[in-house]
C-alpha cells in the first residue's frame, strides 16, 4: 500500500467486519442508497447511530441486524 497516494487511504466497505464503525459515506456505499437518504433514516430513527460532535457513526453489525430482522417478518 502506497499511503502517499490518498485513494489508498480508503478502505473498502467489503472488508470490514460486523463490529466495525462506518461513517455516512461508508453506509451509503454499504446500503447503495444516498447519502440524503442515510441522513433521512437516521432522523425517522430507522436506522441506529451516534452522532459524535457533528459526525454521524454507525455500527455495521447494527445494519446487518437489520436485514436479518427485514428477512424474520417478511418470512412471517
């Protein structure tokens, strides 16, 4: 890894694991919506985060969780 050039400095979402924090971009990339729309979920508490000082932060296991609870009542 090259650090002196900044695209190396990202880190891909695939890579992470579950008790990984993400930041919004990382979620809008994850969930493949925009980021207004990560900012909107979070305001109709849809979607668990923290905002740290005027930083939003997201647990990805949190995100995972909800997909797997989405599967449990569609399946009902």
């Amino acid at each position: 890894m090259n650090l002196k050039n900044p695209r190396d400095w990202t880190v891909e979402v695939t890579e992470m694991n579950s008790n990984e924090i993400m930041n919004i971009k990382e979620v809008s990339s994850y969930l493949k919506i925009p980021i207004s729309t990560v900012y909107k979920l979070v305001q109709d508490r849809k979607v668990p985060a923290v905002k740290l000082g005027k930083h939003w932060r997201f647990m990805k296991r949190d995100l995972d969780h909800l997909f797997t609870q989405e599967e449990i009542e569609v399946s009902k």
